[in-house]
C-alpha cells in the first residue's frame, strides 16, 4: 500500500498475500466497522470504535478500560 493512499484500501495484490498461520487462525474477513461489535470481544471493539471516532473528530480519546472515564469523553487535541 502506497503512504500516500488515504482510502484505507488494500489493493487485490496486498490482498491477495494475507496469510494466517494454521495453528493460531482459521481464516479472516474484511469487516464494516459498524459489524465489529459482532466480531470482537467488548473491550476490543470497544476500543477500536472510540478510536475510530477521535480519527473522524481529529482528537484522541482518553479511555479506562475501553470506556471514557465519567468526566471526560475526549481530549482537545493539544494535549
């Protein structure tokens, strides 16, 4: 994948060359985000869905646990 592709897809070559090793995975998928929570364990979609977020709003997210803490949802980017 070329650093200047923004779109966030794999062409068929990368694709294509994905390999899992058999005694840890049995296959993967290419899976919406909105599809993650049925996909992953809670705390990692938890994550990563908090994470995808802060991305859209150019911000960071502060978590405990996969969660905001009570009073703070993100962090202003200059911190």
């Amino acid at each position: 994948m070329s650093s200047s592709s923004t779109t966030g897809v794999l062409s068929p070559v990368w694709t294509a060359r994905i390999s899992v090793q058999a005694e840890e995975l049995t296959g993967w998928e290419f899976v919406a985000a909105e599809d993650f929570p049925s996909h992953l364990p809670p705390r990692l979609s938890r994550r990563i869905m908090a994470a995808l977020a802060a991305r859209a709003r150019g911000r960071q997210a502060y978590l405990e646990h996969g969660n905001p803490p009570p009073s703070e949802e993100l962090l202003p980017t200059h911190l």
